[in-house]
C-alpha cells in the first residue's frame, strides 16, 4: 500500500514538473510572441504586465504577479476542495511562474493564427493532464472545480465566459486584433480541455436485460453508482424484459460497458450524453 501511495506520488510529481515546464515554453514561445492574453489568471498576469509596461514602461516579474492572484483561490481550494489537489496546484503554479521568468523564448511561427490555434492545443493539453493528476493550473480551474464539486456541473464553459471579459478588457486597452486571437486560443484550450477531461460530465445509461440483478452489480462495482431497474416488455417477442437505469460519470462510461457486456454479452444498451442532473450524485473525492 505505501509502496502504490509512494509511486502514485512520484507519478503526479514528474507529469506536474513536465507539465509545468510545457505550458512555461507555452507562454514564452507562442503566448509572448503572438502577444495573446490566454485568459485565467495567466492571461490576466499578461494583461497587468502589459499595462505596466505602457504606462510606467516596467514589466514587473510574471511569477509575482501570478503569486499575488493565486493566493485567495489556492486558499479556497485548500478549505473546499482537498489539500493534495492544492499542494500540487501551488507546486505547478510556483514551477510554472518561475519558468517563465527564466527561460529564454524560442520563436516557431510569427504566424498569429497558428500560434492562437496551436498554443491553445498545447494550453489545454497541459491542463488536461494536470486535472487527470488530481492538480491545476491556478486561477479560473480552482474556480471551475470549486463550481464542478459544489454544484456538480461541467463548468468550463462557464470559464471561457469569464476568460471573454477579461480579452474584452485587453482588447479595449491594446486593439481588437490581439484579443480575437486570444478568443481562438482560449476557446481552442477549453474545446480540448472539454474532450479530454470528463470528470465532469454525465453520461445516462438505458439498459434492456434479462440479467437486471448482474448488471446493476457490475455497475454498481466498477462506479459505485446505483441504478434502477424498470419493468418493461419487448414489442417484438413480446417477453418480459428488464431496463436498468442509472447515470455515470464520461470518465467511466468505456470500463462500465465492458463491465455490462461482461455481465450480460445479450444486453441492450443506450448510452446518452447528460446536459444536467439534480440531486445526489457520486463523485469521488478530490484529494
């Protein structure tokens, strides 16, 4: 057991480390040279660098700034959300803001249409694997996992709401150009953020059975889910049949499948996307 613990730590450690070093290369070589504001609190560091460079021609440190911003959601976080999940984050937000003070920037492309489009593959590919290690990125994520876990909700396009007012203000003070491209990026990172990461996300399961009893169980062990069983009759054979019911998290809809045909290889089973639920819903818990 302390072994797996000690290895599991080793794990999230190295992908925080790497992905920290990724989305600090992010910053310099596409974000600076694009001259994007990302949105998040990233995007909003940017934007009080830039205004400190245009009105007292000073740019102050990218870290200290990012610091100062993090600090009441990394708090929140700690209180609401879990005191691993925040030791991590803060670890990914201290590591990335150092990088990004340090390292020197690498040009690829003066292209501003493939920076907003492929710096938002790589934003939200960084962010992906963050939340998939149980950590974040700072800033809006807190947010959206503080909402995700208090209301249970897939928040993040809330998030790019807020992001859009935050390149309104920059677009307002340093042209509309810049901000729409920062728009592309942001929505390109929040589209791969939503594709990749479904903890979040529902997934409603109908299943027509003649083994009610063993598919609820494989259900119920693979997700600790409940599920209710309806009485239905098949119009073709007219036989009596059995529906199972029950909704489970995206995340797991692929290992609940194999659980059911595992169970009952004759099953039918519809599978539909969740827009929203109410009431008692397991989640695990962040750590």
């Amino acid at each position: 057991m302390m072994k797996k613990s000690i290895c599991d730590t080793l794990r999230r450690t190295c992908l925080i480390l790497a992905g920290s070093l990724i989305m600090a290369v992010n910053l310099k070589s596409f974000v600076r040279t694009g001259g994007l504001i990302p949105g998040g609190f990233n995007g909003l560091t940017r934007l009080i660098q830039e205004i400190s460079a245009l009105l007292w021609h000073w740019e102050p440190p990218f870290s200290v700034i990012n610091f100062i911003l993090n600090a009441i959601p990394a708090i929140i976080s700690f209180k609401f959300i879990g005191k691993k999940f925040t030791g991590y984050s803060c670890l990914m937000i201290v590591l990335t803001s150092v990088l990004t003070d340090i390292l020197p920037g690498y040009v690829i492309t003066y292209d501003t249409l493939l920076i907003s489009i492929f710096g938002g593959l790589i934003n939200g590919l960084v962010i992906s694997m963050c939340l998939m290690m149980n950590a974040t990125t700072g800033g809006t994520d807190f947010i959206a996992i503080f909402l995700s876990e208090r209301k249970g909700i897939d928040s993040w396009n809330m998030v790019l709401g807020l992001n859009v007012v935050i390149l309104a203000a920059a677009g307002i003070l340093f042209g509309w150009d810049k901000a729409l491209y920062s728009i592309i990026f942001q929505y390109t990172s929040t589209q791969v953020l939503h594709m990749l990461y479904k903890k979040y996300q529902q997934e409603t399961l109908f299943v027509v059975t003649n083994k009610a009893k063993e598919v609820y169980e494989a259900i119920a062990r693979t997700t600790n889910h409940g599920a209710t069983i309806i009485e239905g009759e098949g119009s073709y054979e007219k036989r009596e049949r059995k529906i199972v019911y029950s909704v489970v998290s995206s995340a797991e809809s692929k290992r609940v499948l194999k659980a059911i045909n595992e169970a009952d290889p004759e099953a039918f089973v519809n599978l539909m996307k969740t827009e929203q639920i109410a009431g008692k819903f397991y989640q695990k818990p962040t750590e």
